[in-house]
C-alpha cells in the first residue's frame, strides 16, 4: 500500500491525537459496557505473493489456510472488478462460520463516476457481493483524493440510498473533509444519523486522516505501517486507545494492517493480537508466526 508512505518515518510524530469530544458520546449512546467487544483483526489480501513466507510449504489453498489465522480480510479485490455471486459463494464456502469478509466498493462507483449516476452499477456490485451471507462484515467506501467537499450533496445522495440493511463505512481523503469545522461537523452529523462508519487511516505521510471521530461504535481503522520499528511501538499506543474505547461501549473493531511491503503484515497483526488479548482478556487466535520481537525484527534501512 503506497498510501501515505514516506522515506524517513523515523522523523514522523506518530501520537495518535486526542479522540474528538463526540466519539466518546457516540460510544456512550449507541454502544454498550455490558459485553466485550468483538474484535475483527487482519490483512487487505490472502495473496501468497504478498503474504510472503506466511505460507506454510505444500499450501494448497490460500484463503483457507488465511481463514483458520485470520478471522476476517479486507477484501481489496473487489475494488478491481465485481465478481460473479458464485465467486463469493465459494469463497465464504471456504471460511469458517466467524469469519468476516469486509468487501472495497467497486472503483467504477467509487474513483470514475464519484458517486455520480451509480444506482446501476451498485446494485449489480451488491447482488453478487452480498451472497457471502453470514461472512459479509462492514462494505468499505474508498473515494479518491480529488473528491471533495464540494460534492457533499452527491456523499449524501449516495448515502441516501444505501441499504439500511447493509453496514458501510466511508474513507474520505480530501484534506478539506477534516481542516473546515463546518464541513466536518456536517460530514460527521451525516454518518452518524444513517449508522455509517468513519474511516480512520493511520499512515506516516497522511497525519490529517487521524480525524477520531467515531461516527459508531464499531469503529474502523486501517493500520498503515511503515516498515519501520517505529511499527510495533505505534500498535503499543493502539492497544491503549482500544482499551479506552472498550470502556466507552466500543461494540465492535474492525483494524486492518496494511505495510508498505505487505509481506510484513502478518507479523505485525500477530503482535497487535498478543497485545489485545493480554490487555483485554480476549482469546483471538494469534497467527501462526514467529513470536516477535521488534528489538530482532530486521526492517530496511
């Protein structure tokens, strides 16, 4: 993932900002301390090429080995192209019955016609895409950096007329969605009376997405490292805001770990695993890697 990325992340304040005064109260009103959150951790692809060496030999099958490691998958690939409603029938066939499969909106919807004129073109993408059945998580909206907030009425047309029996969340990457009050006020207001997520990126080069403002209490983050040490710590400073939102009525996490050389994907989500599940008392499986330790992780120079 080429996001974000820069070529000296030792010089990068990675402090994830004070949550914004709202999340907490969305939290408190719409989630629950009752029960322990549930918490969905993996990587954007089961491609082996990427996933390099996380294989074990004589793999036949790539998503199948992913889904007994991994509980869920930021599925990418659809971005690229929709496929037939038999393809995602065969891969939640594939998955166990708690794994999620968390599906990127076509980019013919969401990067070519920006919104504009897509009814079409989405309901097609839903029909296939929604047969994962029980396996289908949160839809994720991607629009491209040029899509600003000049265009709030389309976002909000769109919106309009999603599925209100279909999770979403939103990633907005125009800088001026977050640096104008009054557009971000109304962006936040939009997301949170339909029930649709906020997308949070946590990438070296891209500092103004950390916005922290939880527009539900099923908060979702896509983790961007930057192979680089600083990587393990920046997961360290996670655990603890999770912790927080756990303690406000954080429902759900959904956190997908993406790297610049995504082979370094696994290791890293198997050491947000270990940490979570020491802090918070959950059992997630961790992968089956190495244990890691970043004082031996060799990263590039």
């Amino acid at each position: 993932m080429k996001f974000g990325r820069v070529d000296n992340p030792e010089e990068i304040d990675f402090t994830i900002p004070a949550d914004h005064p709202d999340t907490k109260e969305v939290f408190n009103k719409y989630g629950s301390t009752d029960r322990s959150p549930n918490i969905y951790i993996g990587c954007a692809k089961w491609n082996r090429q990427d996933l390099k060496n996380f294989y074990p030999r004589g793999t036949k099958d790539e998503l199948v080995y992913y889904s007994t490691q991994f509980n869920s998958i930021e599925l990418n690939s659809t971005f690229y192209r929709i496929f037939s409603p038999d393809q995602f029938e065969k891969w939640a066939a594939k998955t166990p019955e708690d794994f999620r499969f968390f599906p990127k909106i076509f980019q013919e919807i969401s990067h070519y016609k920006q919104l504009n004129h897509v009814q079409e073109v989405l309901d097609r993408y839903l029909l296939s895409a929604t047969h994962l059945g029980n396996r289908l998580g949160t839809f994720f909206l991607q629009m491209h950096e040029r899509f600003p907030p000049k265009n709030m009425e389309r976002l909000r047309d769109f919106i309009e007329q999603w599925p209100v029996d279909l999770r979403l969340t939103v990633e907005l990457r125009h800088t001026d969605w977050y640096n104008d009050p009054v557009v971000s006020n109304e962006l936040y207001e939009l997301l949170e009376n339909k029930g649709i997520s906020n997308t949070l990126v946590d990438t070296a080069g891209r500092r103004d997405l950390m916005h922290m403002r939880m527009t539900t209490p099923r908060p979702f983050v896509r983790f961007v490292g930057a192979n680089h040490a600083s990587d393990y710590d920046r997961l360290e400073d996670w655990v603890n805001r999770i912790e927080e939102w756990t303690q406000q009525g954080m429902t759900e996490l959904h956190f997908f770990v993406h790297q610049n050389l995504e082979k370094e994907s696994p290791l890293l989500s198997a050491h947000l695993i270990r940490l979570l599940n020491k802090r918070l008392g959950t059992n997630l499986h961790v992968p089956n890697d190495p244990v890691v330790d970043s004082n031996f992780i060799q990263f590039p120079e």
